[in-house]
C-alpha cells in the first residue's frame, strides 16, 4: 500500500508540476512582449528552456500515466 500512495503522490507533484511550467510559460511570454533591445535574447532564451522543461515533463507525465 505505501507504494501506491507514493506513486499517486508522484502523479501529483507531475500534474501540480505541469500547472506550475504552464503558469511560467504565460508569464514569460508576458515578459517578451514587456521586454525590448538587448534584453530580448535572455527572454527569448528562457522561454525556449520553458518550453523544453514542459516537453520533458509531459513525457514523465505520460509514462507516469498522469492525467494532464
């Protein structure tokens, strides 16, 4: 049984996760549109990691079998 409550415990930090990426991804497009001139490329380059975070974290998700 512990394992089981783990793994539902897992599945929740993935989904509480996912939400939190989704929620920094809004904000930093916020930010580009905020932000202009040399500062552009870090912005820019931040949302890219965003981006890539959120793609790996929904293969966890979907091997964890977490619903999204």
């Amino acid at each position: 049984m512990h394992a089981a409550i783990d793994e539902d415990e897992r599945r929740e930090t993935i989904k509480e996760l996912l939400d939190l990426v989704a929620l920094a991804q809004g904000m930093g497009k916020r930010l580009a549109n905020e932000t202009h001139g040399d500062d552009y490329a870090g912005v820019r380059r931040f949302n890219e990691l965003l981006h890539l975070a959120r793609v790996e974290l929904t293969r966890i998700a979907d091997a964890a079998g977490t619903m999204r």
